[in-house]
C-alpha cells in the first residue's frame, strides 16, 4: 500500500464504538499507534442508525446512516463492525470483505453464526477478519491462542466468559440471596438485560465457547453442537452447600479435547474447589483457563465487557490488520480439522451434586440408593435436612458417565416418594486445585 495512512470505517458509535473514537482521537496516544502499525490511522466515517443524537466526542462530520456504503468506500482500509446483531452486520462485513476491506469486529454472534465462510472469505480476498473481543471482552485470550500458543497442544480451555451470569453467581455466594432476587438487581444495576435469557441459559457463553474452540482445536465456527445448561435452577441452598464443602459455583464455558480426535463443547454450572484458579474471579469479571501439553495450566482474567476495556481489545486488533495491510499480508488463522468429531455428552464423566425432596418416611432412602445403585452411580456424600413431612436429600456422587446420572434422574422422577429433583450440578477441577 503506498498510502501513509491506514483509514478506518468504523459501524457503531454505541458503548463499545464511542470509546473506541475517543482512544482514536487521543493524541498522546498518536506517536505509540504510529509505532505499532507503521502509518498514521485516520477515521474516514462513522455509521450509526440515528444521525441526530447528541454524541459527545464523536465528530458530527463524520456521521452516516449508510453502513453498507461505508463498507465499501474507496477511502476506507478496515471496516470495524460494531453494531452487533447477526443479519445486518454480517451483509456489512461480507460486502467489505468482498470488497477487500480488512475487518474487526467485537461480535461474538456473528462469528459463533456465521464466522467460518466469513474467515473463507477473508482468505479468498488475502485480508484479515479478527474479533479478539467477541470473547472476554478486554482479555486479549484470542491472539494468545492464535499466536503464542498456537504450536502448543491444547487439552482444554475452560472460562468464565459471562459477566452477567458471573455477578449473579458471586453475589449469590456473598449474600446468600435468592437467584431472583440478585437478578431483579442485576437487571436494576443495568448488568442484566430486561430478557435475561441469552445470559442466564448460557447462550452467550456457548457463543464464546464455539469461538475459543476453533482457536484451540480447530473446530467450525459454525453449527457447533454445544451442549448447554445455564444457572436459572441454582438456589440459595445449593450456593450454600458449596460454601460449606469449599467450593464455588460458577458458570463454565468448556472445550476440551478427548483423546486424539474427539472434543467436547458444553456450557454448565460447576462446582469448583475454593483453590482452583476459576474459583477466585467474581462479579463482572471474565477469566480464561487454558491446559496446554507443554505450557501446562495458565489463565487470564479480566474486564470481560464494558466500552472501555472492548475498546481497547478492539483497538489491538485495528493495529494488527493495519501492520498487516501495510505489509500487504494477513494473520493467520487455524484450518478447520476435518478429522475431529463431538463426543456425546453421555460419554464424558464427572461427579455431580443433587438433592431431591422427599417425603420423609422409612424407606425412602433405600428407594432413592437403589436408583443410583441400578445405575452403577456411586454416592459418596449424602446429607440429609428434615423440611415438616418433607426431607430434603443432598447427594455427591464419585465420578460417573453422564449418561448413567441421566438415567439415574429420569428413574427418580417414576419414584413416589421423590417429590423434586433440583438443579444437578457437575463438580470439576478437582485434579487442579
Ligand atoms: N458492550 C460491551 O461491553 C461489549 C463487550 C464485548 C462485545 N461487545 C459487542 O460489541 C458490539 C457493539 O456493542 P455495544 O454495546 O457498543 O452496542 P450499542 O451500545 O447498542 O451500540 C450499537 C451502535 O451501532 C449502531 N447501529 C446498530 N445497528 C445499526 C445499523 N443497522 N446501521 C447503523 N448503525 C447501527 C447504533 O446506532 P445508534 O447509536 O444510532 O443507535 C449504535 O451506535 C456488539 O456486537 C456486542 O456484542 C460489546
């Protein structure tokens, strides 16, 4: 490029978009990004829906509501796409791959829906596509993967990669609150959105999961099978059980690869020993875990969203594709391994925690042994608390196959003693903590 100057088309002046403007158009911080990519960055045009708006900061000359023209403008190099949702943003990143533009985006939706023919895309046009902050927002995890432990084999990586559900979960732990209650204030303290669903259930963390998959062991980006449970059925009694036996609840984001060629992609709350690394971030925070074959365990933690911090790991990644524009060359990004396939959940092994409500009367607890015992679920802890007429049943079992615990709470539930099943809850990182 003969050019001296790298010129961006940024989509999105929100949270994330504006504060990333405002690093831009610091000048103290000109000489450093100078340095970094090897040329001037200049802001050629900002896309937003609503051009009337006060935006402070954000110069109005700037300003268009047409992102798919910016997309392919003449004067424009990387198109940042941060707009977020999949349909709209993936017709703005498709049109400036197409038209040769580099792009970055923060979007975990797009990536996780649509990433792997964007990425072919990208490389038919010999341009970068990088999106360091769909994943832990601030933690640069992703060019960690891609570059330092890209020769590294990776057994696992397992995260914390939700805020949302992070900050309930901690201050269910500190409290002792209820799950409604602590999400009526989350939603009030603006961490939890009004329909909290996406977060809650573990739909974003799944996202994230596919995401950080494809960077540690080649999987597709797209139509990953991940299997989910999110943190709505986790009670008080449960956060204090495990305060009691030393350890926390979190919920964890999992892939991990199972013998040579078989992954595991899931999404769940644990129980994680009080020692384990994992155990230690709380609120809004965003940490990483990775077990590597040489590097062995090693984890990052950090802002895992908020305008500022996605802004800086956005920033990186403009720096990146510009270096690379200018030197006429992309980053490389992980060939999808054809010869990897899904291990089904029923085959992986854990312990888990369960307790059951039942009435409470002789016999009931042999009942309820039996079930695991037909099984081959063995139980390695069981307390028990009278409720009036009703006992409640607090179960650990020792490691077995999730497809025996599935059975063993489908039979329970043909029990008539066993009024309620509640939440079952895998209890990991034992080896580590
Ligand atoms: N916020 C975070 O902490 C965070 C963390 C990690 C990743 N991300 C990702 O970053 C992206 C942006 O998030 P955000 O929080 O900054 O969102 P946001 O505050 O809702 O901002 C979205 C911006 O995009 C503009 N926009 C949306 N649709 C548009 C369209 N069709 N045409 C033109 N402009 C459009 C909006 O314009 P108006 O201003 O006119 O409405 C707004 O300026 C999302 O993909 C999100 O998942 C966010």
């Amino acid at each position: 490029m003969e050019r001296q100057t790298v010129r961006l088309g940024i989509i999105g002046a929100g949270n994330v978009g504006a504060a990333l403007v405002a690093m831009l158009l610091d000048e103290s911080r000109f000489p450093a990004l100078l340095e970094a990519v090897g040329a001037p960055l200049s802001i050629s045009a900002i896309a937003v829906r609503d051009a009337s708006k006060v935006r402070p900061g954000i110069p109005a000359k700037l300003l268009t509501t047409d992102p798919l023209a910016l997309a392919t403008r003449d004067d424009v190099d990387i198109v940042v796409e941060l707009a977020g949702g999949v349909d709209d943003a993936y017709r703005y990143v498709h049109a400036a791959l197409s038209a040769g533009k580099s792009v970055v985006t923060a979007n975990k939706a797009l990536i996780a829906a649509k990433g792997t023919e964007l990425e072919a895309l990208a490389r038919l046009q010999n341009v970068d596509l990088i999106f360091e902050a769909a994943v832990g927002g601030g933690i640069p995890i992703l060019r960690a993967l891609r570059t330092s432990l890209v020769g590294e084999k990776i057994h696992r990586v397992m995260g914390i990669v939700n805020g949302t559900t992070n900050f309930i979960l901690s201050a269910m732990a500190s409290d002792g609150a209820d799950y409604g209650d602590v999400l009526a204030e989350a939603q009030r303290l603006g961490y939890a959105e009004a329909d909290p669903t996406a977060d809650v259930e573990g739909f974003d963390a799944a996202a994230k999961v596919t995401i950080l998959s494809a960077l540690s062991f080649g999987t597709s980006l797209e139509g990953a099978a991940i299997a989910r449970q999110g943190i709505s059925a986790i009670t008080a009694d449960d956060v204090a059980f495990a305060k009691r036996h030393h350890y926390v609840i979190k919920l964890v984001g999992v892939a991990e690869r199972v013998g040579e060629f078989g992954i595991s992609m899931r999404v769940h709350p644990a129980m994680l020993p009080e020692a384990h690394p994992l155990a230690s971030i709380n609120g809004a925070f965003n940490a990483v875990f990775v077990e590597g074959a040489k590097a062995g365990p090693l984890m990052m933690m950090g802002q895992g969203a908020g305008g500022n911090p996605t802004a800086s790991a956005v920033l990186g990644d403009i720096l990146e594709a510009g270096r690379n524009r200018l030197l006429g060359r992309r980053s490389a990004t992980p060939d999808v391994e054809t010869n990897l396939h899904m291990i089904p959940q029923g085959e992986l092994q854990s312990s888990f925690y369960l307790t059951l409500d039942v009435l409470d009367r002789p016999g009931v607890l042999a009942a309820v042994t039996s079930v695991f015992g037909d099984h081959g679920v063995s139980i390695r802890l069981m307390e028990q608390s009278g409720m009036g007429d009703e006992a409640r049943l607090t179960l650990v079992t020792h490691l077995a196959l999730e497809s025996d615990m599935t059975a063993t709470l489908e039979d329970l539930q043909t029990v008539d003693t066993v009024d309620a099943i509640g939440a079952c809850i895998r209890i990991v990182g034992e080896d580590l903590a």
